[in-house]
C-alpha cells in the first residue's frame, strides 16, 4: 500500500514498536497492508473469493487541522464457566469516571471468552471515536496486546487457522488498518482503573442483553484472507483443507460425548463442551499412552461388542464369557467385568483417593473418560 498518509511505520518506528514490546509498554498499531516486494510471495490458498480490484488499498486524506482530541480508552473482558455450554461473558469500555460513553455489555456470539469480549469492545470503541482521532487502547490481557501487534504478520501469513475468535480478528485488523488517525495498544497500568473496568464488565454477566450493537462492516480492501502460500507449512496447508469441510461426527463419538457430559454435569454441576473434552483428552496431566486409550474409548475404535456382531463367524467375540455372555464394551470391560480385573484396580485407586483426604467416586465411563474435562 502506497505511503501516502504516513500512517504506515517506518523502520525507526518499528524498531521503537520492537523496543516497547520487550518493557511491555503500548505499541503504535501497524497499519501497513503486510506485503511482498516478490510478486510470487503474494500468492494466497483458502482465500475468500472477492471481486478482482484493479486498485491499491488507500485511506482518504484529512485536513490536518481538523484533528479530533485524542481519545484514551481502558478495556477489560471477563468471562464465567468458559468451555461448559453456560459459559458467559461481557465486557467494559471505560472512557473515565461519569464519562456517558462508558459501556459495558455481554459478549455476542459462541465464543464466550475474555478474549472475545475485549476484541468486541475494540470493535464497540471504534464504532463511537472519529477515525481521524488518535486512539489509545489499553487492554488487560497480554494476549490480545500481541494478537494485534508482534502475532499479527505470523498469523496472517498463516491465514488465522487454528486462532480463536479468527473472525473477529480478521475484521478487527481491518477496521484498525482503514482508520485515519493512529491507533495505539497499550495495557491498564492503573490498577483502580483496572478493578473499576472490571467491576463494570462483570455486572453485565448478570443480565440478558439483547440489543443491537453497532456494527463495523470491514472495508474490503484492507480485509487479508488466505495463507501465504510461500510461508505456509504442511501443518498449516492440511489444517486448512479440513476446515474447507468438517467431517460429520460419528454416531459412537456423539454418544460417548453425551454420555461424558451428562456424568461431569452430574459431579460438578456444569456442562462441558464438546471442545472442552475433547481438549481434555490432550492433557499433558496424562501420560502418551492413556491419551491415546481415551482418544480411542471416545471414538469407539476398539474392536470389542457390536463391533464382531456382524462378522459371520467371529459374532461370539461381542460377548463377554466371563460375564454370562453379556455383550461386550469398553465400558464395561473398564467398569464391570469379573474377569479384566478391573475390580482390583480401582479398589486400588481408591486406597491411593483416601490418601489425599478426597471423597470417592464409583468409577463410570462418563466419568473416566471426561476425568480431565470438567476443571
């Protein structure tokens, strides 16, 4: 994009961003189209289909002397049960005390996180400040701080697959890169304004509120779609092609799911999400192997029970002899059967439970399998 409004950073000022970055202090946000002198370094996969333009990104030009006041915002996201199907979250934008732009509201959309709700909130403060205005936003998750900032080429480059809220981001980035005046990324040093931003989001996860927001339509042509096909790695290029088409979940899987969920609502009162056991099932809390047995037990990839039913010859495999010839599962081969030893085990473990001055609870395959999954 051409440099005619000297917004985009020059290398003294990206050298002072590099600086600010490693002292944690705010950071001028990067306004450039990020681009290659190399025509064949432009080349994009998964890119959303748009019409050809035979023009170069430019913001229109102001008057100098018409410049808003600078404005200065402090933001804060809060969140209640994340990863269980009431998960909650809202957001405050706070311009200073008695300031009738303040705001806080809940956060829209799936993804009920912090994070979501502070991009919202960037989202809501730039529907209400002049584009030419310089703008400081101070944030209070390091994490949304990079996002924008030191992550922003790498994640582009890489299209934002496998990056939470990458919708929002993506529009975000552009709302941010079309602006007039500049934006800046900082973090909440006062903490009574921290605790007050925080105390103000945290009452609207208490309420219902349904009404519009504004809403930004991000212009089309600073909004960077697709992997760059020169950067990209095997990792990325096949991470993208199952997004193109998510497979259907199986039937077993569906139901091992329902069943988990149903026990770890049942033990702590909340019910997690899919994505919530199915991350579980990766915790480093469990060595490789018993990764892998829960990944299968949930998948129902063992070949055990119905599995031989409908083999000629081989249908007496789906049952259990040890057990009066009931049909066979993992469930209860881990829970019920007299011959698998299971029995022992957990008499065992249940030794090792009281111990730790912990209550016991009788072994069931929801609870085995989401045994990670509702922290």
């Amino acid at each position: 994009m051409e440099n005619v409004d000297s917004l985009n950073l020059s290398d003294d000022e990206l050298r002072q961003n590099e600086q600010a970055r490693k002292s944690s202090n705010p950071q001028v946000f990067n306004q450039d189209v990020m681009s290659s002198p190399t025509f064949t370094n432009e080349f994009r996969v998964f890119a959303r289909p748009r019409p050809t333009r035979t023009s170069v990104a430019t913001r229109a030009i102001h008057d100098q002397q018409q410049d808003e006041e600078p404005v200065t915002v402090s933001i804060c996201g809060v969140h209640e049960n994340t990863g269980h199907e009431n998960a909650k979250s809202a957001y405050a934008v706070w311009y200073g005390e008695n300031d009738p732009r303040n705001i806080t509201r809940r956060t829209k959309g799936n993804s009920q996180t912090k994070e979501a709700g502070e991009y919202q909130a960037i989202l809501e403060t730039l529907s209400q400040t002049p584009d030419r205005a310089k703008l400081q936003v101070n944030v209070t998750l390091a994490h949304v701080r990079s996002m924008l900032t030191s992550h922003l080429p790498r994640n582009e480059d890489n299209g934002w697959i496998g990056v939470p809220n990458d919708e929002i981001l993506r529009e975000l980035v552009a709302t941010l890169r079309a602006r007039r005046g500049r934006t800046i990324i900082g973090k909440i040093h006062d903490q009574a304004v921290r605790l007050k931003t925080k105390e103000l989001a945290k009452v609207s996860l208490t309420s219902e509120n349904q009404e519009e927001r504004p809403h930004l339509e991000p212009p089309e042509a600073f909004l960077v779609t697709g992997v760059r096909l020169s950067q990209a790695t095997q990792s990325t290029l096949y991470k993208g092609i199952l997004r193109q088409k998510t497979p259907p979940e199986r039937a077993a899987s569906t139901l091992n799911l329902g069943i988990t969920r149903a026990c770890v609502e049942e033990l702590t009162k909340n019910s997690p999400t899919n994505q919530k056991i199915w991350n579980s099932l990766r915790s480093k809390n469990f060595p490789p192997k018993i990764r892998a047995f829960l990944w299968k037990a949930m998948h129902s990839a063992y070949k055990v029970g119905k599995y031989w039913l409908h083999i000629p010859s081989f249908e007496q495999r789906g049952l259990c002899h040890a057990c009066e010839n009931v049909e066979e599962s993992m469930e209860h081969i881990l829970t019920e059967c007299k011959a698998s030893g299971q029995e022992v085990i957990w008499n065992l473990a249940k030794e090792l439970w009281a111990l730790r001055g912990l209550p016991w609870i009788k072994p069931r395959f929801g609870t085995i399998l989401g045994s990670d999954g509702h922290g």
